[in-house]
C-alpha cells in the first residue's frame, strides 16, 4: 500500500482538480485510485490491477469509503478498456517491466493531450527506465519534474520513541504533448 506521504505528493503531482478522467495503473490496494474518487467526486477514476486479490481489496476500500470506481483486472496493456476511452490524469504505481509496451499503449488509445503522467518507483533501474524513456521521447513529454521523497513514522521503542524510516520513493511528473506513435 503506498504511504500517506507518498500519496499526498501524487495527488499533488496529478493536478486533479482540473482533471476529469483518471487511470491508476498497477492499483494494488487502491490506496492511491481510492483518494483520488475521495477527494475529487466528480473524477471519473479507472484502476488496472492484475491480481484477483488487489481488484477484491480495491472494491473493498472503494466501498468502505463510499466512491466508485472502474476496476479493470487485466495486466496492462489491455484491451478492457474501450478504446474510445481516454485519460487526462494517468498514474503509473507499477509497470510489471512493461513500461516501453504501457506507454505505447497509451499514447496510441487512451492519452489526452496535454495530460499529465505522474510515476512512483523505489528503484533507481525503474527511474532509470523512466528518464530514459522521456528522454527518447522529448518531442511528447515536456515539463518533467520530480521528487525523492523520505519519510519516517513515529514508533516506540520500548519505552522511547524514533522515527523508523519508510523506503524512500521517486516521483517523476511529466505533461503529455501530442501523439508520436
């Protein structure tokens, strides 16, 4: 489950209260497509996640938080999403090393202009990926910035207290230009 921190900074990054459609990928537990139905109502919010289990416990939190949201279980790319469908917010939390075949993807059918791609990875081979694969793309993506963001949460420690560090979290920001593919 992405960390409160680590969430706030993405919703941040995803800019979505000018925003009118969302697609998480890589839902996981739905942390992330759950706060975003929360705080934005009328967002229309899709989330991909590949396991039965994650899509079970996306429903679970949509439901215990009183939001809707399309849950699509299928690895992307896929085609469960009707290909009329497009997105100005897209979240990218896992690429299951299918990042080159994702964006494709997406820049093919489901990319609005001008929208915005914000990524979370823990991985500086992940990071790698990503910058490189902007960067082979520049005349599509502009305005990328991002962050390296570490938390830690207060715990005890018998009859202390420290702060035990979280695993530091990269977020990479960028605005989609137009189509390349």
């Amino acid at each position: 489950m992405t960390k409160m921190e680590i969430r706030n900074a993405i919703i941040s990054y995803l800019e979505l209260e000018k925003a009118h459609c969302a697609l998480d990928i890589g839902a996981g537990t739905g942390s992330v497509t759950v706060q975003m139905a929360k705080q934005f109502p009328n967002l229309q919010v899709y989330g991909i996640e590949k396991t039965a289990s994650g899509c079970e416990l996306i429903r679970e939190n949509a439901c215990r938080h009183g939001v809707d949201i399309n849950v699509i279980e299928a690895e992307a790319p896929t085609d469960a999403i009707d290909s009329e469908t497009t997105f100005d917010r897209v979240y990218l939390g896992g690429t299951g090393r299918q990042l080159e075949a994702i964006m494709t993807w997406l820049e093919t059918a489901h990319l609005a202009a001008n929208a915005i791609i914000v990524f979370s990875v823990i991985t500086v081979e992940s990071l790698s990926e990503i910058m490189t694969y902007l960067n082979k793309h520049s005349d599509c993506y502009r305005d990328i910035e991002g962050s390296l963001i570490q938390a830690s949460r207060l715990e005890a420690l018998g009859s202390y207290h420290y702060f035990k560090p979280q695993n530091p979290c990269y977020i990479i920001k960028c605005q989609y230009g137009g189509n390349h593919a």
